[in-house]
C-alpha cells in the first residue's frame, strides 16, 4: 500500500480541505457568536424578570449564581422553584425598579452586559442617588443564563457611609432597640418587616428634624 502526502494524489484539492477547515471551525463557534440571539433570550428574560419573578426561569439554568461583589469570594445560589429570598422581599417593599442606559454581547466569555440603574424608596429617603452597575448575564451553550456579577460603578452620590451615618446615629438615641433589631452589627437584614421598619425609621429621623426650632 503506498501512502502519499502530495496533496495532488489525496483526490482532495487543497483549497477544498482549507475551505472545509473555516467552515468547520465557523459551526463550532455558532452557538456562542449568535450575538441577536444572546440580546434576544436577555431581553425576555429582563421583561420577565421586572413583570413576572416566576417566569424569568425560561431563561435561566436550574442553578443561577449571583455574585453582588467583586469581593464576594463565593457566589450566592438561586434555584428553580425556592421561595422568595430576604432580598426579593426587599424590593417589593421599596418599591425597587432598575433599568439600563446600554447593553452589548461580549463574544470572548459568551454574556450580555450592561450598565445598569436601580433605584428604591431606601435610596430616595436617604438622599443617594440610584446605585450604577455593571451587571454580566452568562451563558451556557443551550443558552440559559448561569451567572449574574454586580460590579459597583461608583458615582458621587452613590450610596455609602455618609448617607447611613446620621439616621444610625439619631436612632442610637432615639430609637436604640429599634436599630439594634434591624441593623445588627451594621448589618443591613433584607426582610419584609425590616424594610418596612427601615422605611418607618427614616422617616421618623426626617420629621424630627422638620420640626426641630431653628437656632
């Protein structure tokens, strides 16, 4: 048996093997380069997930990890069917709401990003302003969403200490039990009672200094 490596005896011209390289390489790259696929999958996902907490499941996997910082060393697990977290109690009470300002597909990790706005009654009572994020959506070759990371993008008037330190410090006088409860080691505990009993709180602090006499 004689075996050649003229491509001239193979019966396969070269360019054919060449051009049947590109276009095996091309099919295996298809799922993760569909990029009005991966914007469209987000895009009902995200409706779903400002309408309906239940049906955002169509596009996501059974387990979703959620990192809320860059530092978190692990992320948070959400899963299929598990009730309401702490967080999602939150929201509800604070009247939360985000949206975005411009979203892209990033071919290189297979995800949807975007900076992103969120807003709530908390933030508002403060004085902060809406807390920006760059948000990633992952996703895995049948296309759900796998992987949420927050990443803060900090503006001057985001919230931080300075908003927070002088509700803590009036409540330490006149409400010490009252914080103590709900913010245990300066703590924020998402609940639905303790984002009502925030809400109270602050705006307690906000009447007393209404109707403190000018000096």
């Amino acid at each position: 048996m004689n075996i050649t490596t003229n491509n001239k005896n193979t019966g396969i011209p070269f360019v054919h093997i060449s051009v049947l390289i590109v276009v095996m390489m091309l099919g295996c790259k298809s799922e993760h380069t569909n990029t009005g696929d991966q914007l469209k999958i987000f895009d009902q996902y995200y409706k779903a997930e400002n309408a309906d907490k239940e049906s955002k499941w169509d596009y996501i996997s059974d387990t979703l990890k959620v990192w809320f910082s860059e530092d978190d060393p692990v992320p948070d697990l959400r899963y299929r069917g598990e009730q309401k977290d702490g967080w999602d109690e939150w929201d509800i009470v604070m009247n939360s709401k985000s949206h975005y300002d411009s979203i892209w597909y990033n071919n290189k990790i297979n995800a949807v990003q975007g900076v992103f706005y969120e807003d709530n009654d908390f933030y508002r009572l403060l004085g902060a302003s809406a807390n920006k994020t760059l948000r990633t959506y992952s996703f895995n070759t049948s296309n759900k969403i796998t992987d949420l990371r927050y990443e803060t993008i900090t503006e001057q008037n985001t919230l931080s200490k300075r908003h927070m330190e002088p509700v803590y410090r009036w409540a330490l006088v006149n409400e010490p039990q009252e914080i103590a409860q709900i913010f245990p080691q300066n703590k924020l505990v998402p609940s639905t009672e303790n984002a009502v009993r925030w809400k109270n709180l602050i705006k307690k602090f906000h009447l007393q200094l209404e109707n403190m006499p000018e000096e």
